[in-house]
C-alpha cells in the first residue's frame, strides 16, 4: 500500500468573536472543513474548503495552504451574519 502524504493545512489562531462565530455555526448544524482539493485548478492549490449545511456537502474553489485557513474562517463568518438573527 502506498504511503499516504501527511494532511498539513497549517495553524491559524483564532480571536474570541471567531471562535464564537464557529461555535454557533457548528451548534446550528454548518460545518466548514479544510480537506484535499478535488480537481487540480493551478500550482500550489491543494486544499479547498467542504462546507455542510444540515447534512448537504458543497466545495469551495481550491486555496493554496497558506490562504485555506483564512477562508474557512471567512466561510463561517458569512454563514454566521447570513443564518443568526440575533445580531
């Protein structure tokens, strides 16, 4: 068997209003993972963002590493200021 390349999207350190953000969106059944892209769309691009809405899974365009993390966080935001009515 093949020896799998490690999975290394990077560390990104979140502020409390982000962690906040995550926290709702994942109680509210919206979860935004970082995985391996699906397609090859250019160099460096090897990582995009599957997003799960109430059980329905869609992709993002592919992100290099050092961008992929900040999307994520910018995917949860959008869907924080999109879906709570409280704010």
């Amino acid at each position: 068997m093949a020896k799998r390349r490690p999975f290394k999207p990077g560390f990104r350190p979140l502020s409390k209003l982000e962690s906040k953000m995550i926290q709702w969106c994942i109680d509210h059944g919206i979860a935004c993972c970082v995985v391996w892209a699906q397609g090859h769309t250019g160099p460096g691009e090897e990582f995009c963002v599957e997003i799960i809405i109430k059980g329905k899974s869609n992709f993002s365009p592919n992100f290099k590493k050092q961008e992929v993390m900040d999307k994520q966080v910018e995917y949860y935001k959008y869907y924080y200021d999109k879906y709570n009515k409280s704010s």
